[in-house]
C-alpha cells in the first residue's frame, strides 16, 4: 500500500515496434485501471538487453515507449513511468533473488525455451534469469496486483513463488503479487494469421497494425486481411479471422458482439474490413496526435524522466535496503 491505494506494477519493452495489440490488450487496460491504484510503469530496457540491440535504436524505442505510455493517457504526475535502467535497485535486487531461485525453476519457464531456439546464436545467461529481473521488478515495489498478457502467467508464478519462499526465511519482507489478467476479447490476432497473436516481432509486417502506420497503411492491412470463404458473418472457432476482425471492431467501437452481428447482416466481408479499419484509425488518431505533440517537448519530457526516476528509486529503494539488512549485508555508515 502507498496512502491508502494499493500498488500496480507492469512494464513493456522497448523492442519493436508497438501493435494495436499492445494497445487495446494492454496499454488502454492500464489507463483504466490508473485512477485506481498507485501505478508504476515501467519501460524495462534491461529486459530489453537478453537479445542484442543497437544502441542508437535502443535509446529511441525506449523513449518514444514512454511517450506513448503518457500519449495513451496516463497522467505522468500520477503515475510513476520511468526507466528501469534509471533505477539501480532493479539490478542489485536481481543480483539478490539470483541466489534464492532453481535452475530448475527458471529451466521450465517456457519463454526461455522459444527464445533460447529463435536466438539460438545468443543463449546468454540474462535471457535464462530473465524472470528473476522481472521478480524485481514487481517485488521491488509490494505490488499488489501487475496487469499482464496470459504469455507472462509463468513469470508471475515464479515471481510469487520466490517471494513466497523470501518471506519463509526472513518474515513477511514482500508483497505477493496478484497477476491481473485483463478482459477476455482484447487478444489481438494477425491479421495474417488469426490463430497466432499480433506480435510487434511478426516477420510480416501486413499482420500487425502499428500504432504509428498512417491511415492509408491501416486502411491496405485490414483489406489484405485473411478470411475464409464461408461468405456469412458471424462470431464462432470456425472463423477465426472473422472473429478477430469484430473483436478489433469491438475494442475501437466499444459494441457488443451482437451489435455488430446485427449491424453486418446480410453485409460482405469488404465492407467488414473497411469499417473495422476506419474504427482503428479513429482509435489511432488521438494517439498518434498526442505522440507526436509530446515527442516535441523535450523539456516536458526530461522533467518526468527525472522526477519519476527520483520516485520510482525512492519506493525501490525502501525494499532494497530492507531486504540487504535482512540477509545480513554489513550496514551503511552515514
Ligand atoms: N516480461 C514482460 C513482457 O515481455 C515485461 C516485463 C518486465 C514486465 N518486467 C515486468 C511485466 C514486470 C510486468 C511486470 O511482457
């Protein structure tokens, strides 16, 4: 707890480009659910590091994340949105629960597994303890509850189990954090693709819509969207791609599923895909607007990556302390 509001901690990385996905399943989640409770957000470019990274690129992705953290609408006076790498406790508590998790652990964790074979060049030992910075993260700060996708359900398991196993030994030192799974429906699809989620790291650039494409880029993606060739609308397993496309319509319009069914009855799919494509714009262009007014106010933003770091390390660094004091770490002269 912070005053009387309980502590939500979640973060992204700064790797890719960012899709509707991340946008509808996540980030507008996350503005939801700001009023409610104490938010730290975090843009976890150490995360970020397991896989090799151009520095120059880095630097920009990370930045242009936490203009669209703010851009999405989250109060950046409110709301604690800063850089992971600003706060050293990140690290130094990492370093700490290394040595209170199994290999065995971190050997199930699934997303080791895809990583490790799509980047079988670069198995390095930070993509394998990967979770353990991400218990950091979230121990770091008592979160109560840390909105993820589905994909992260593991990591937040071992996250409470290390915690869990913490407090065994050394009393209640941490918080154990609840995951907050989100409304079923946002799950965003390829639109190449419906059986597989839309990913910012798709190798084909005509499945994700990204937040930045211009509407003529949005307009061309959702007309090559896949289909099938049943001919009729309608919300069921058997058309996934169908499905996806209302579930999009759904998320930009705010409709139910059967106001849409009733609104293309009897309709084609071109015409589907054509509303559904204005209604993504529409959802788009205050965002892009607001990215693009933010992104020019250097001295705005400087101020909120300075102010916010200084709050983010002085939370981080209450549990840090108390954690090295309670494993035995020689005090601090003042
Ligand atoms: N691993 C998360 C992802 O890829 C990102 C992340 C890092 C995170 N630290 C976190 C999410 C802490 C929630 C809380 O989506």
């Amino acid at each position: 707890m912070i005053g009387d509001k309980k502590v939500l901690f979640s973060g992204m990385q700064a790797t890719g480009n960012l899709t509707l996905g991340n946008y509808l399943g996540a980030l507008k989640n996350w503005v939801k659910l700001s009023d409610e409770y104490e938010c730290f957000y975090c843009v976890v470019d150490e995360h970020s590091i397991t896989v090799r990274q151009n520095p120059a690129e880095l630097r920009k992705r990370a930045r242009a994340l936490l203009t669209l953290y703010i851009a999405a609408g989250l109060d950046p006076e409110k709301n604690c949105i800063y850089y992971q790498s600003h706060v050293s406790a990140h690290a130094e508590l990492a370093w700490i629960l290394n040595c209170f998790t199994y290999m065995g652990e971190l050997n199930r964790m699934t997303q080791f597994k895809d990583k490790s074979a799509k980047h079988a060049d670069n198995i390095n030992a930070g993509l394998f303890t990967y979770p353990v910075l991400m218990a950091s993260d979230i121990l770091l700060f008592q979160a109560d509850v840390v909105p993820v996708g589905i994909d992260q359900k593991q990591h937040l398991e071992i996250t409470r189990d290390i915690a869990q196993r913490f407090n065994g030994i050394y009393g209640d030192v941490f918080t154990i954090p609840e995951p907050y799974f989100g409304k079923a429906g946002a799950k965003i699809m390829s639109l190449q693709d419906p059986a597989k989620k839309m990913s910012k790291s798709d190798e084909n650039p005509n499945g994700s819509i990204y937040l930045m494409d211009d509407p003529d880029t949005i307009i061309r993606k959702f007309k090559r969207a896949v289909t099938d060739s049943e001919g009729q609308i309608l919300y069921r397993d058997e058309q996934p791609g169908i499905r996806n496309l209302i579930d999009i319509y759904r998320a930009c319009t705010g409709k139910s599923v059967e106001e849409v069914l009733a609104e293309f009855d009897g309709k084609g799919y071109g015409e589907l895909k054509m509303a559904v494509g204005e209604s993504v714009v529409d959802q788009l262009r205050p965002l892009q607007s607001e990215v693009e007014r933010i992104s020019k106010d250097k001295a705005y933003l400087d101020g909120i990556i300075k102010n916010n770091a200084e709050k983010a390390g002085y939370y981080a660094n209450k549990t840090l302390r108390k954690v090295q004091k309670k494993i035995g770490f020689p005090e601090r002269i003042r």
